[in-house]
C-alpha cells in the first residue's frame, strides 16, 4: 500500500486547520511547521509500522520557550499532543493522532554541560543514546543504558519508555540512571525535577516521569549519570543444545551471586540471521547461545570467567569462546545488537514484542513459545535480556498475506499474557503504547488503572497529552473520585493500521 491519506475535511474543520496552523506559524518559523501530506507521511508511524495514522500537523521546535509556548497554546485550545523523539519506539507510543499536534523534538540535539567531576551529562532529549557516551568516552567515561538502537533513539525518548539495553543487568534501566529533567506540562508552565544531586528529597517525581510514555509532560533537558569505563571487559559466548539448558545456566550464574555486566539469549533462528548479517563468528550448530559479559577489575574478571564457564558445562554447553581483546568482544556484541534487522532480512515483517518474566520461569516459557509458535503457524526468534528476564520475541509474518498481521498479534497477545501468568509484567522497556494498550486488565484491575489515571489527571486534566496510550480505557477526570463509575467513559477509536 502506499500510505495513509488525509481524511476528507468538511469547511468547518477546514477553516479550524488553517487557524492553527496559522496560529502555530505565528509561534515558529514556518519550516518549523509541516502540514503537506507527504512531508508528513515520515511521521506516520514509529517503530511499530504496523500502525499508521498521518498527523493534524507537525511542528519541530528548536527551544524551550517555543514549546511552552506550544504546549499553552494546545491546552488554551483543547488540541492534542503526541511528542515524538527519533520514532524508534517499538509499541506505538509515539503514533501521530489525526487531530492532534506531533511535537517533534529532533532539533533538541545538543549536549549542553559535561561535568566529570560531578560524573554528569545534561543533554538535550534529541542527543541520541550512543552520543552522550561518544561525548565522554575520551576521558574514559560512559553512558551505561545502551538500546540496541542507541545509535538513533534519543535520550527523551529513553526517559519516556525507561528504556535498557545489554549492560541494564548489572547497571540498571534509565531510571537508574537518569538524575534529573527538566518538563514542560501540557500548560505551559516549565518545571525542574531533580538535578545533578544524587538524590531528591521529598516525592519521587523524577521516577514517575520516567517510563510514563510522554502522558505527564514533555521533556526538554535531561541531566544523566556517566561511569567511568571498567578496568577490564571480556565475553564468554557459549552454545547450547537447547533454549532450556541455556535458560537454566543464566540462572545458576545468578544464583551463584555473579552480576554480568551484561547477559543476552539468541535462539537457532536469531543466530543463523545475525551471523548471515554481521559475520561475529557464532557457532551455527547450537540451538541456543549465550553471550555473557563480565567487567571489573582484571583479576576478578579472570576468576569470574572460570566460574562461569563451570556453570556453562555444567548445563551442558557444547561450545565455549572468550574474547581475546576488546575488537572480538564488540564483535559478539555486534550480532546481538543487530538482531532485530538481521532478522528483517529474512521475513517480510516482524512483529516484536517485549515482556519480562522471573529468570527461573525462562526454560518454561520459552518450551510454551513454541508450542505457541506451531499453533499459529509463525516462526519465532527469540533475542532475551537474559539477565533480568526481559524478553523480545520477533514474530515473523507476512502483512501481504490477509490475516497474518492479526495471527501475529495474537501469538503476541499469548506471549505477554503467558509473561503475567508466570509471575512478569507486560513490559520491560518499549512502554505500553497502542500495542499493549488492551491487554492492561490482564495485569491490572480496575482499582488499579483508575488510581494510574488520576495521576494523569493531576498533570492533564483534559488527556490532551499523547491521548489513546496506555490505558484501554479513558475515565474522565472529574468523575474518578467516584468509587464506582458508570458514565463518562470514552472509548477510544480504532488505530489505523496498514
């Protein structure tokens, strides 16, 4: 298909378009402000393409005060907002509304202060993950999160989904990681939550903000944690016969009281894909593979090698190698890295999905998937943070192929109710979004989502902010004082999809 098309405007909504582009024209230069329909089909969708909607209109400011500005505007109005920052998230967060504001935040791409004494970075959000450690790696420093797309998601869009990476194990997801942001709320009015203190008395409002999908404000500054770079770092990529043997050696390395500095799971398929890809000289004859990272001081490093490696035999491990240097160990990592296109190459589309689970329900989920996998007929490859639990199936499917995209979801659907009903939660860093949106009650019941939008409620009252995200369904404000609510529920529209 060829994309989406404006919907037909009747003159009433005609005339409203032209006013607020004329009004936010007034607020931006006018390359600042898209409305062509094919300047703004780019923005039709994020890393979830499955769904697409084209935007009312598209404004890219490049300060603070034009945001506030922005921001004011809409709430004067009643116009929704969708931010956006590099459109990399995997769950529909940032999907555009056909009556709402894309904000896009690319144009804030400069990192603004480096303290190295106070070991801190304050960035714009439209720095890209893997800048802020390309800024500082010269003094033997870095920024610890690392996406497998660091190289283009930006840190706005880490703080709003609390996104982690390889090394998120021992050094912690965003919110470990993040000191302090500065938020515009859907007012106008500009406010500062932490800073490059270590810690902040009172509310944990910097951990709210955190993860909270762009609902709570818009981001304008971020002030991040960098670690100096360990002493030594070496990876043990080890091959299994199965998935399950492999599971339960990521689980006896933790119980054995070793915290890898980082700790990832490819399945058959998702090794023969980043091999054909990167060429990191994975083994093709095992059915699971294991890349473990240990960092540290150089002795403790050596000894925690030889441990690790005894618990990979002991599971019967059938290949074993450990970089020699820090080029063979970026090389093991680069397969991993690179496993969503690799794996892009060989399916039409893929659908991927992300949940967490406890580490010891890791060999029972993953002989489920299967079974799940033959029901539906659709190939899976499994890329784990193994360590935590953080599982990122990749459903292979065909969208030309009528039904396929909704057989995908389901198989999707099963793997995140299957991560619930064994203790986990539906998500482990792309955010809820659109994707996991309707399956909220499976994890949480009413009481639940009511409380989670009150807090909604008491940054945006009118749900002007990213609208149609996370909750399945939307309570008015005014009524969720209310212990049971029988009216002022919105449903939400269908999300177009391609």
């Amino acid at each position: 298909m060829s994309g989406l098309k404006m919907p037909e405007l009747n003159q009433e909504v005609l005339a409203r378009r032209q006013q607020v582009l004329a009004d936010l024209s007034a607020i931006l230069p006018g390359e600042s402000v898209v409305s062509d329909e094919n300047e703004m089909r780019v923005f039709e969708s994020d890393g979830l393409t499955a769904y697409k909607a084209l935007p009312f209109v598209v404004v890219l400011p490049e300060t603070t005060a034009q945001v506030v500005k922005i921001l004011k505007y809409c709430h004067h109005e009643g116009i929704n907002v969708v931010p956006r920052g590099s459109g990399t998230s995997l769950s529909g967060g940032a999907l555009p509304l056909e009556d709402g504001v894309l904000l896009v935040l690319s144009k804030f791409n400069q990192v603004l202060d480096i303290d190295y004494a106070n070991r801190c970075v304050v960035v714009q959000p439209g720095v890209t993950n893997l800048g802020i450690t390309r800024a500082v790696e010269g003094e033997g420093f870095y920024y610890a999160p690392d996406p497998s797309s660091q190289i283009a998601c930006s840190i706005g869009g880490n703080v709003a989904e609390n996104s982690g990476g390889v090394h998120s194990l021992k050094y912690g997801l965003t919110a470990s990681n993040v000191l302090g942001v500065e938020m515009v709320l859907i007012s106008g009015e500009k406010i500062r939550l932490g800073g490059k203190h270590l810690d902040a008395e009172g509310y944990d409002f910097l951990g709210l903000i955190t993860g909270s999908e762009g609902l709570l404000g818009v981001v304008t500054e971020v002030t991040v944690r960098i670690l100096q770079s360990p002493e030594t770092a070496r990876a043990l990529l080890v091959g299994f016969p199965s998935s399950e043997d492999a599971g339960q050696c990521v689980a006896d390395i933790i119980s054995a009281g070793i915290i890898p500095g980082g700790m990832e799971l490819m399945d058959r398929l998702a090794i023969h894909a980043a091999e054909d890809f990167v060429h990191a000289g994975y083994p093709l004859d095992v059915e699971a593979l294991l890349i473990v990272e240990l960092d540290g001081p150089e002795a403790e490093v050596d000894t925690l090698i030889e441990i690790v490696a005894k618990i990979a035999r002991e599971n019967k491990s059938s290949t074993l190698r450990i970089s020699e240097n820090d080029e063979e160990r970026m090389l093991f990592w680069a397969g991993r890295k690179a496993a969503f296109p690799a794996v892009g190459r060989i399916s039409p589309d893929y659908y991927c999905m992300d949940g967490t689970i406890p580490r010891r329900q890791l060999p029972k989920v993953l002989a489920r998937m299967r079974e799940l996998s033959d029901h539906y007929g659709l190939r899976v490859a499994n890329v784990f943070h193994a360590g935590d639990g953080n599982l990122h199936p990749l459903i292979l499917y065909d969208a030309n192929i009528p039904g396929e995209l909704e057989k995908a979801e389901d198989f999707g659907a099963d793997i995140l109710k299957l991560c619930v009903e064994v203790g986990g939660v539906l998500t482990g860093e792309h955010g809820v979004g659109v994707e996991k949106r309707d399956l909220m009650p499976v994890m949480f019941n009413e009481v639940d989502l009511k409380q989670q939008q009150r807090i909604k409620c008491a940054f945006d009252e009118q749900h002007l902010l990213n609208p149609g995200k996370v909750f399945p369904q939307l309570h008015r404000c005014a009524e969720l004082g209310r212990m049971h609510i029988n009216q002022g529920k919105v449903p939400f529209p269908d999300i177009p999809r391609f």
